[in-house]
C-alpha cells in the first residue's frame, strides 16, 4: 500500500463491505452484549424489526417517496438556475465581480436558519421545503461551478481564439466541455448536501417523510425507527451516488484519460 496508488475495483468493493460488516459486528456486539443500554441504541436485529414493520404496516414507503421527491424537486430547481448562472460567473468576470460577493456571503447562511421565515412566508407545505434544500444548494452550486469554469486551462483558452473561434464558441465548445465532468462532480457532492436539508425541513411542520417519522421515534423514545430511518437516508445517498458516478464516467470519458 503506497500513498495515491490505485486498487483494483474488486479490491474497493471488498475493502468497502468489510467495513460495513466491521461496523455492524461492533454494533451487535455492544449492544447485544449488553454494553449499551436498549433505551439509548436498539440492537441491529432490532433495528431490522422495527423497520419491516414501519415498510409493510405502518406506511414508511410513501414517507421515504416524500422525501426523494422533496429533494430531487428542491435540488433540480437549483441545479437549474445555479449551472447557467455559475457558467456565466466563471467565464466572464465583470459577472463574476458583481454576483460573487453575494453568493460568497449567501452559501455561509445556514438553510435551516431560514425555516421559520419560510414558514412565515410559506407556511408548512411543500413550498417551505423545496425553499430549504434550494436555499441549502443553490449558492454552494454557483460558487463551485464558476470556479470549475474558472479554472479552464489557459492555453487552451487561446488556442481556440488562434484558431479563429468567438466568444460564445469558446464558451460552449471549450469551457464547458473542459469544465462539465467537475460540474458533474460538484452535482453529486451538493446533492449530497440536499439530503440534510430536507431532514431538517422535516423536523418542523411535517406530517410526512423520514424526518417527520424520525421526530415522531424519537417522541416515543423509539431508537429502533430512528436509526431505521437514518440508514434507509444513507443506503438511498450510496445508491445514489453510485449512480451518479457510474453516469459522470460513461458521460465524461475524457475525464478518465485526464
């Protein structure tokens, strides 16, 4: 094992799964064994009980929808008017020095600071949610984007002017190309980001998704759900990042000779 030297995808696979067993094993082991009170952590098994029974009786299913829709619709809304803005910010930069000192204060902002304004405005609907994760993802998107822009490689830059191309051809057919599998990149870690937002959008005022199943746990002291609840939060965020990667590497293959 030397420092950057790569491991087969096999290899990553094994490492990874021997994680998760590693970590479930000291979980079992602590709380089966009776180190660790029922009351403050459940047992895997359990955990798996309960979470059966949450999916099959208790209409968990259409909670976890909920909440994959509540973030996909926040986060594609701020995708959509973060990419444009962010490709704009880093290829020009009289754009750049007018919107970047905003942007720079706005991402600082936490998201949840905003939520009883949102409720003021919004009240507790879907609106006041899909305001929190945009709120939460549009300015880290913009900022991100337009330094990936940004950051295009010079040379290649006036070698398309030499080459007789115009402002709006170096754009599309230079920075985008140079700048999209970074975009795609800052795509996946944001939404990322979307799903903690959400969960606390529905801490407050929910009457359904997995924060609102969560605050209603944690009500009955039921450690169980809530830990249910938050691995379903994380196996939903790995499969989506598998995909999102195994998409950016089939999408951007000259990433992959960079």
């Amino acid at each position: 094992m030397r420092p950057l030297q790569a491991v087969s995808p096999g290899t990553r696979v094994v490492l990874g799964i021997a994680f998760f067993v590693l970590f479930f094993a000291v979980w079992a082991f602590a709380t089966l064994g009776g180190y660790v009170s029922k009351t403050f952590l459940a047992d895997p098994i359990t955990m798996v009980r309960s979470g059966l029974d949450l999916l099959f009786n208790q209409g968990f299913a259409a909670d976890i929808g909920m909440t994959v829709w509540r973030v996909l619709g926040g986060f594609v809304i701020a995708a959509l008017l973060a990419v444009p803005l962010g490709v704009l910010m880093g290829a020009y930069k009289p754009i750049e020095a007018f919107f970047e000192p905003f942007v720079s204060f706005a991402r600082y902002l936490p998201a949840s600071a905003f939520i009883p304004l949102l409720i003021l405005w919004a009240g507790i609907g879907e609106t006041q949610k899909l305001a929190v994760i945009f709120i939460g993802s549009f300015f880290q998107l913009v900022l991100m984007i337009a330094v990936s822009v940004g950051n295009t490689r010079r040379d290649l830059v006036e070698a398309a002017y030499t080459l007789g191309s115009q402002d709006r051809g170096v754009v599309t057919r230079v920075l985008l190309p140079s700048a999209a599998p970074d975009i795609a990149e800052t795509l996946r870690m944001v939404l990322g980001w979307a799903w903690t937002y959400v969960i606390v959008a529905e801490l407050i005022g929910a009457s359904s998704g997995i924060g609102h199943m969560i605050t209603d746990s944690q009500a009955l002291m039921a450690t169980d759900q809530i830990i249910f609840g938050i691995i379903v939060i994380g196996a939903i965020g790995l499969v989506t990042d598998f995909v999102f990667k195994s998409f950016n590497r089939w999408l951007f293959p000259w990433a992959r000779l960079a």
